[in-house]
C-alpha cells in the first residue's frame, strides 16, 4: 500500500530547528503539496521522508512500515530533483532504464516498461539523443520518467518545475498530474509556487517558520484561512488584511471601527461570540463590489495605481486612516488615479482574525 505518513517530526540543526513537531499523512494516489516561503522547512521535510536527513524526534512511517534507520535505498521511494541529475553519457533511454539494472530484469521486459513509460511521457521520438541535445521541458520529462519507471512505493518531487520558463512550467504542471493520476501512489511536491500547488495537490500543507499551519484542499486553504499567515501567503493578488476594532455583531452585521471610520459589514455570524477587540478584517481584492456613493456598509479608498492586467484591472488605493487596499475590478469598470472607491465587501468573502491571528469560525 503505497502511503506516507510524519508523526510529529522535529529537525534540529544544533541550536536551530528547521521543523518542529510536523505531522502529515499521504493517501494512495493523493498527491499533497509542501507549500511555503524560502527557509520555512518544506525541503527538510521532503528530505527526512526520503531518507536524506535524518528527524531528530518523530517517526517516518512509508507503507505502514517505520523508517526511521533506513538509508534512502532500503525505502523503495522515487525523488525527483530541482536539478535533473541525468547522465550525461547516456542516452534517454538508457538514463530511463538505468533504475532497472537493480531488478534483474530480462533485457525484453526492461524494453518494454522502458518505451511503455517513454510513450507516456512523450519521449519515445527521442530515445537515442542524448541529454544536451533535447529540451528543457524534455529533460524534466525525463527526470520523471526515470522516476516512475520502477514502480516505487511512493514519489517525492523538490521544486520539480522551478528551472523551467512560464510557458514550459504551465504545460508540464498538466502532464505531470495527468501521469501521477494514472499511478495510484502518495506523491508529495515541495514548491514555493503557490499555483503549481493549486493546480497540481489534492490537498496543501502550508507551512511557516518549520511547522505546518495548515492542511486542506486547494478550495478550503483559500476560501477558509486558517490565519493571517495563511490568509496572506494563498491567492494573488494577495489578502487584504485591514487593521479594526471589533464593537459587536447584531442582525448579521459587525460593528467595526476601520480606517477611522465606524462602520457595520456584513460578517459571517461566528464573529458573534467575539469580545470587543482588536481584529484583522482579511477581504480578497475579487470580494467588492463598488458602488456610487459611500454608505454605513462601504469602505472609502482613493485609487493611487493602476495596473491593467486584460480581463481585470488591479487597483492599489488608500484608506482615509493610510492603510493600503487592493481591489479588482474587471476591465470595463473606469477608474482613474486620484478617484475615491466606495466598496462594499462580499460578506461570505469577508474574514475576521483575533488577536491571536486566528480565523475566527463557527
């Protein structure tokens, strides 16, 4: 049964921790993505999975079996490298067979998995080229393709994509979760890119300063924010998160005071059981709606930039209190530098975080 499992693993450089106290389970054909900033900890992760560090505290667990004293080739994984690792002497398809030699396969049933995996990575046309002479999208199929050739218990990619230009990068997020769909094995990718999580993972684990903040699937880890840090990292443009005073909550409406300015918003009700307080009101730039002049439910900005984006435009304005706002409109909508926005929030796009940078939830 092809599953991964962390159980409150901790990693410690000397006098530093690089992760503290993580824990992640990966089912059979789920594919679940270590996402977060340069430094928090998601590589070091990956890298005890496979073996490569070893975890301080904590247990390592890869089709139910504990692997905490097994060196990286006794835990029968694939990885999949930010930096291909093909040899350069070798053709593709000899880079592709090289994982087989190990087996004692027969030299037909080494051919034949090799093509079957070639043909499902679109490399069969150039099996006899070597690595300098195929593209860069193809040597990262190839990197794959090595991978999967073996049929291990499970896949680890480090920032699989990363070398890769814009258009490459699109196209090969695609092919890759086609082929790992097709595998019915626990797969987990470490990027900083959170598209290719969002694209790619079944569910994301977030993570900051070495420890998870939170798990979910794509919808849930930017429709529900678990915190501010979640809630800043996940969506572009990114949250706004607009410094309040929470009054108190009656007939579906929050009394906040924002901007210097007393205002009631439409809230979810679990911001009922919130105490007056100091809160952080998180809205997407895609969640207002502008209308024409200002009421008790709007927030008035004045438009500073404008960056059209096709079928949007990004508007970068300022509160009446100084704090900086984001807005998207789309393309039709008219807005000119110097202008006052009046903005209304989408109730069920509106988030409120204690003093504890928590979302506050039912």
């Amino acid at each position: 049964m092809s599953t991964i499992e962390i159980k409150n693993v901790t990693k410690k450089f000397g006098d530093f921790t690089a992760v503290r106290d993580a824990s992640l389970s990966v089912q059979p054909g789920e594919v679940v993505c270590l996402l977060g900033p340069s430094g928090c900890g998601k590589t070091t992760t990956l890298r005890m999975i496979a073996g490569l560090e070893r975890a301080t505290t904590g247990d390592v667990i890869i089709a139910g079996k504990e692997m905490n004293n097994l060196p990286p080739e006794k835990r029968d994984i694939a990885m999949v490298f930010q930096f291909y690792a093909l040899y350069p002497a070798l053709t593709v398809g000899q880079n592709i067979a090289m994982p087989l030699h190990s087996e004692g396969l027969s030299k037909d049933e080494m051919d034949k998995r090799v093509m079957k995996v070639a043909k499902i990575m679109h490399l069969d046309t150039v099996m006899n080229r070597m690595p300098s002479h195929i593209s860069e999208g193809e040597k990262q199929r190839l990197a794959v393709a090595r991978a999967i050739v073996r049929d291990p218990n499970c896949f680890l990619f480090d920032e699989p994509l990363s070398r890769l230009d814009v258009e490459l990068r699109h196209s090969m997020r695609g092919q890759i979760k086609e082929v790992l769909q097709g595998l019915s094995k626990a797969t987990v990718i470490v990027t900083h890119d959170q598209l290719e999580a969002l694209t790619m993972a079944n569910r994301i684990a977030i993570m900051k300063d070495g420890m998870i903040e939170q798990v979910g699937t794509p919808h849930e880890v930017f429709a529900k924010p678990a915190n501010v840090f979640v809630a800043s990292f996940i969506g572009t443009p990114q949250m706004n998160l607009l410094d309040a005073d929470f009054a108190s909550f009656k007939g579906g409406k929050a009394k906040v005071a924002l901007a210097g300015k007393g205002l009631e918003i439409a809230a979810n009700p679990a911001v009922e059981g919130l105490k007056p307080s100091k809160v952080k009101i998180g809205i997407r730039p895609r969640a207002f709606t502008t209308v024409s002049e200002q009421a008790g439910d709007t927030i008035a900005a004045q438009a500073e930039l404008i960056e059209p984006m096709g079928a949007e435009t990004l508007i970068h304005a300022r509160t009446a209190g100084g704090g900086d706002i984001r807005v998207v409109v789309p393309r039709e909508k008219r807005v000119k530098t110097g202008e006052t926005l009046h903005l209304r929030p989408d109730p069920r796009q509106t988030h409120f975080f204690g003093e504890d940078g928590k979302a506050v939830r039912q």
